[in-house]
C-alpha cells in the first residue's frame, strides 16, 4: 500500500501536525524510522529528510518524547 504524503492526508482526513530537526545522520533516522513503525496502532506517519508529519498532536508529542529520551540516552 501506498503511503499517503502529508498533502494527500490532510486532503483525505483533515489536518497533519508537521516537525522538522536537523539531520542527525543515517543512524539516527533508522532507529526514528524503526520506532515509529513498530509503535502500537496504525496510525499514519510519514517522514521524508529530516522532515516528519503524524496523524495526531498526540503522536508528535510521544515521538518529541521518545527523540529527547533517545537522544540524551
């Protein structure tokens, strides 16, 4: 299945809550890649660079939670 672009999504279920940060290199955006498809649920998501957008408010803030966990770890 196609994975939605954050344009696409807003047209077809309203609103994105969009971050960018900066690249932090290769390693670091497979671990975000590899947390945000493993999280519970099937909520949509979609990271393009160093750019991710996220279904929910709800859903950024866990991320922004995990990154500054993950990052000061």
């Amino acid at each position: 299945m196609k994975r939605l672009t954050p344009i696409e999504h807003a047209r077809a279920k309203g609103k994105t809550v969009t971050m960018s940060m900066p690249d932090r290199g290769p390693e670091v955006r497979a671990r975000i890649i590899a947390w945000l498809e493993k999280r519970p649920g099937d909520r949509w998501f979609y990271v393009q660079g160093d750019n991710y957008a996220f279904e929910t408010a709800a859903d950024a803030a866990a991320f922004k939670q995990w990154l500054m966990d993950a990052l000061a770890a």
